[in-house]
C-alpha cells in the first residue's frame, strides 16, 4: 500500500476551488416541481452529466485503492471484526494510532473527491432525475461520513447561490440526518414521476441498475430504513423513526435478489490489496462465527487455506480449512502471515456490493420485533433474509441453517500460535429463532449477526451497527494505542477529525467538537450510539 500524500489532497482541494466559486442558479432547482425530463436537453448534456454520476459512484463505496483501504480494509472493516492487517506497521487504525497522513482519508479525501462531482452536476444540468440521483448518491457517500465522524460539515458547503467552500460551520449529526430524510423525500418524488422513463435514458451514466428507475426507488426507500433503523436508541426519535421505517417500507424496499445493489467497474481494483499488495486478511471475529455454524457461504466468501487440527485420538491432521487473523495485533513478519490466514474471493472483475435485499430484511426483521408494521412477522423475516443471503451466493440449504438450534461461534486459536491461542466463543448464540418476548435481546443479537455475515464486506455499517446494538460480540484489540481515550471492551466509537481541520477550519472544528458533547477522541460516542454498553 503506498501512503495517499497531501499532494492529492492539495490536487483534490485545487479541483474544487477552480472555477467553485462561479455562481449558479441551479441550486434552487434542484428541488423544483417540473418532474418531467427533456430528453434532447439531457443529450447535449450527456457527457458532463455522466461523468459527474459516475465520479459520485466510484465514491460511495471507494473504488480507487488507496481510498477504499483506508475506509473500509484498515479502518472500518477492522472496526467491524471484517479485515485484519498483515503488514508489520506498528501506527495503524486497528490499534488506535493511525499515521496522519491516514487520518485525512475518511474525511477530507472523501469530502473533497466528492463535491467537485456534486457542484459540477449542479452547474451543468436541469434535469430532475440527473440531479435526484446525484442527490442520492451525495446522501450515500455523507451519511457514511456522518456516521465515521458524527458532526459534519453538510447543508452549508454548497450555498444557495452555488458558492462552494469547505470552511464551513458543521452540522450537528441530528441536523445531518434530519436534512438527508428530507433529501430522500425529495428524490423520491422524482423518481415517482419518472418511473416510465425508458432505462435507455441513463443507462450509460448508471453502473448499478443500467438506468432502471425503479430500482433506485426501491435503494431510496431501503436506505432511509437502513438510517431509521439507525436511530432506535435515541429516545427524542422514537416516534419519527417508527414513521419513517414504516412509509419507507410501504412505499417499496429491496425484497429479492434482483434488487441488490453493486456497482459494476471495468477493473476491481480492491482486489489489489488482498491479491497483489497482501496488506489484508479475513479477521478472526467473522471466521469464528461462519466456522461455528457451519456456514455453507465461507466457500463463496473466502478463500481456504491449509490447517492442523487434531482427532479423537490428538492425532494431527492436515485439512483446508477457512483461519482468520487477530484483528490489533503488532505483526512481526508479513510474509509468514498471508498464508496462513483466509482472505476475500475478489478479483478484478468482480462488482463492488453497496447494499443488498438480505441486510433489507434484517432490518424489516428488527423492526418488527420492535412491532412496527415491517410487511410481516419477525421470525419470518429473518429467515427470508437468511434465505436471500444464500440466494445472493446460489446456495440452497437456508432452511436447515435457519432451524439450527446447537451450533454456536466456535473458539478462535491462531494458526501462528504468536499472537494469540485460544479465545473462548465471544457470544453462544445459536441460530433458530427463539419466540416469546423473553427473548427480545437474543433474538435481536441473532438479528445483527447474520446481517453482519450477509453484510460482508460492508465494513462502515457493520461498524455502524455494532456501535448502535453491541452485536455481534467482537474480540477486543491486543494492542490498545490510543492512550487510554478508548476502552478495549468497549473498542473504538469514532474516528476523530484530522490535524487539517484544526489547521484550516478551526473555528468550526471547535463548534463541531462542542455538538459532540466529549472529546475529539475514538471514545467518544456519537448521537445515536444510545443503547447502554453490554460490557461494564
């Protein structure tokens, strides 16, 4: 992996500014009532208008390298017990003291890669459903940063006039999120009414669902679930987030694999990380679990790679077996690492996953155990998501796997024998559902579990969700660098702003600090992160 240099920072901060400033009166219009689309119009527009779409794609789940191993392999993805390290650095996310040139990935690369797209999609077109889906997909891309960070900077950056900067007050992480439901309302209307549009019309600038309109429909409605769902512990949100779930589950969500949303790229190149640069492994939390159960999907997951285990008799043998990494660990030697452990079956012609109809149903499944009107009952929604889950991956047999009531994450020894031997199961949660009220907690941590394994690897929301329930139970770190502002059993609450916003933007970075009620620190708990910790 190479170091992403403040020079594409600066790179990326001159594409902004040049010409950023130049006023539009486009901005207003974004929000217009004129649904209809004016096809001549989008043709002579076309090819600013897809790049612009197709810049805000390739963010939302980063496609350049470097930008996606920051986020989701060593930041979020080790967070959320997905992706563990193999690289013999000492200062890295996974144990809490990452480099600072690694600390401006998540949020000003991010945020600056993004509104040059943003601003020129504004600048250059008229059409509703170019700017609803550049609206969507801005909403995408900041409702993962928000939920990094917290308070961000949002609503302000781009002014009614078109004037563009970045030295902005934040929002509060309420307002943030408050703004985005608008904002999908809004989308939504639009693509309503354009529902009979021919796909031919965007096809070209659309690299998820080929220009289907009622698909991106379908996206909208399941990402505004996925973020009431997001906001069940917060007791001031109650009653809207009941709402908003239920008419976003109404107006039509993801509910077959048809519906899954990846994006399709000439060339993956996050297989690079995994295939080429041998930065990454499977982390040892997921291994645990899918060994346990027994989950027929590791096959189509990841890859095997040769064990010792021993017989009846202590007899050693030699199998191919699925081994994950200790995730916060200090490695001594890379290359006696990456054989030893399991990692992602990517290549570089697979499609990048941004959501899918499995994590869809969880969430139904979650909230209707919360008895919200999700379409159906709980325990049948969760075994319709196990089932989409092994759909997604053409594998029959969810049934059984579903009715499973003994099997339980297995115990993790490390192959190495270096950095850790045996870990008792971190949770004994079985699979079956278990009925009666009694059982709402369990049921719930069932829930969050399989999401987390159908989710993989979807590193920000897994993170996210285990921040918001507490599910599934993670290994702690081995190697706790952050000073004592992070508690090891409670593990890492966000990502803390980088050294550039205190250079840059102090003024509101210290307005920003103030929304989030404690330090600028990875202990610190975002707004929803509510729910009382299951570890003292």
């Amino acid at each position: 992996m190479k170091h992403i240099t403040s020079i594409i920072k600066l790179l990326s901060l001159a594409l902004l500014f040049v010409g950023g400033y130049a006023c539009t009166d486009n901005f207003d219009r974004i929000n217009r009532k004129d649904y209809q689309v004016d096809k001549e119009e989008l043709g002579r527009e076309g090819y600013n208008v897809g790049a612009s779409l197709k810049g805000l794609q390739g963010l939302v789940i980063p496609t350049e390298e470097h930008l996606y191993q920051f986020v989701e392999a060593l930041g979020a993805g080790a967070f959320a017990g997905y992706i563990g390290c193999t690289v013999e650095w000492t200062a890295k996310f996974e144990t809490y003291n990452p480099p600072i040139d690694w600390q401006e990935a998540p949020f000003s690369d991010l945020i600056t890669r993004t509104y040059p797209f943003y601003r020129d999609l504004l600048d250059k077109t008229d059409d509703p459903v170019a700017l609803a889906l550049g609206k969507l997909f801005r909403v995408v891309i900041m409702h993962r940063v928000t939920d990094m960070y917290g308070p961000i900077p949002y609503s302000r950056i781009i002014s009614k006039i078109g004037e563009v900067s970045l030295t902005v007050p934040y929002d509060s992480q309420e307002e943030v999120y408050k703004q985005m439901f608008k904002e999908l309302d809004e989308v939504s209307d639009v693509l309503k009414e354009n529902l009979s549009l021919s796909a031919e019309a965007f096809r070209k600038f659309d690299d998820v669902y080929e220009g289907d309109l009622s698909k991106w429909l379908k996206f909208t409605n399941s990402l505004k679930l996925r973020m009431a769902i997001r906001l069940t512990y917060v007791p001031e949100m109650e009653e809207e987030v009941r709402r908003i779930a239920e008419e976003a589950v109404a107006a039509g969500v993801m509910s077959q694999i048809t519906d899954n949303a990846f994006l399709k790229v000439e060339e993956n190149r996050t297989a690079m990380i995994f295939n080429d640069w041998n930065d990454q492994r499977v982390g040892a939390d997921i291994i645990s679990y899918m060994n346990g159960y027994k989950d027929p999907r590791r096959e189509k997951i990841f890859t095997t790679v040769k064990m010792t285990v021993y017989d009846e008799y202590f007899q050693p043998q030699e199998i191919d077996g699925y081994a994950g990494i200790r995730i916060g660990i200090d490695v001594t030697t890379k290359d006696e690492m990456i054989s030893v452990y399991s990692k992602p079956i990517i290549s570089s012609t697979s499609p990048i996953l941004w959501m899918n109809a499995a994590e869809i149903t969880f969430l139904r499944a979650e909230g209707a155990l919360r008895g919200w009107n999700m379409g159906g009952e709980a325990k049948d929604l969760y075994s319709e998501a196990i089932a989409l889950s092994f759909e997604q991956y053409g594998l029959s047999g969810a049934e059984a796997y579903s009715a499973n009531t003994t099997d339980i994450p297995e115990a993790y020894n490390d192959p190495t024998y270096n950095y850790t031997d045996w870990v008792g199961p971190r949770s004994t949660i079985t699979i079956a559902w278990e009925d009666g009220e009694s059982n709402f907690e369990r049921n719930l941590e069932r829930i969050i579990t399989q999401k987390w394994i159908a989710n993989f690897p979807l590193g920000v929301e897994a993170w996210s969700e285990f921040r918001r329930t507490g599910y599934p139970h993670l290994m702690p770190v081995i190697e706790n660098k952050s000073g004592g502002s992070i508690n090891s059993e409670h593990m890492i609450r966000r990502l803390w702003y980088p050294p550039t916003e205190y250079t840059e933007n102090l003024e509101n970075i210290n307005l920003a600090i103030g929304m989030l009620g404690g330090p600028d620190n990875g202990g610190t708990r975002l707004w929803w992160d509510k729910k009382p910790y299951l570890n003292p």
